[in-house]
C-alpha cells in the first residue's frame, strides 16, 4: 500500500489573501476583524486566535497588560476588617491572613485578570486598607 501526500492546491487569490494576512500588524487585524463584524456580521470562532509573528506585536507600541498583581501595602486604621476580606479572599485561616496583613506589603494576588484584580482592591480599599495593582 503506498503512502502519498495529498497535494493541496491553492487559487491565485487565496494565496494573495493569505499573504497579505500573515503579514498584518496587530492593529490592522483588529481593524480587520472590527470590520467584517460590522460589516458582514462575521465573528471570529470562539477560543480562536490568529498567530502573529512575535515583531508584529511591538509595531504598534506596547502590548497592553493582561494579568497582574494586587499588593496589599497597608490596612489602614482599622486592621480587623481588612483581615476578614483576606482571610475571604485567599481561603486561608483567620491567623494566616493576620500574618498576611501585618506582613504588608503582601501580594495577595498574582497574574489575575484586570476586573478580578479591580475587585479585589476595592473591596480591601472599602474596608480601608491600601492597595497596588500592578
């Protein structure tokens, strides 16, 4: 039984297409993806994402952060109530989450997405601790 390769044959146009994607910036992607949504109603497949060159990312400037930090660095007047939202936050004991308060700075949370991070800080900023995201 042989095996052969199936050769895959491509039209002029699909390959003129095809080349002028592969060679996009981020930012003429996103123009592009933006456009056939409004336009055509065509939305990218769920969990898919095109693969750009690594150069391609820095063409248009910084790459904007996607995960970070929030440090606790004080707790404020009142340490009990920022404990309680530690000790929620981080399922730990009650005496865990002191040591974590009076170990400030702490970071409490790593590589969390923004609007978790932004949660996180205003709920410990509402109980009247300090707090970074970096």
């Amino acid at each position: 039984m042989s095996e052969e390769a199936a050769v895959v044959s491509f039209s002029e146009s699909t390959k003129e297409l095809g080349d002028k994607i592969a060679v996009m910036t981020l930012k003429e992607a996103k123009e592009l993806s933006d456009y056939l949504k409004d336009e055509h109603g065509i939305e990218p497949a769920a969990g898919g994402a095109v693969m750009m060159a690594p150069g391609d990312l820095e063409a248009d400037g910084p790459v904007e952060q996607t995960e970070f930090d929030v440090i606790l660095t004080g707790f404020g007047d009142s340490k009990v109530p920022v404990v309680k939202i530690v000790k929620a936050l981080m399922g730990s004991t009650l005496l865990e989450a002191k040591k974590m308060v009076d170990g400030a700075p702490t970071t409490l949370k790593e590589k969390v997405d923004k609007e978790e991070a932004e949660k996180v800080k205003a709920d410990l900023e509402a109980a009247g601790a300090s707090v970074e995201v970096k």
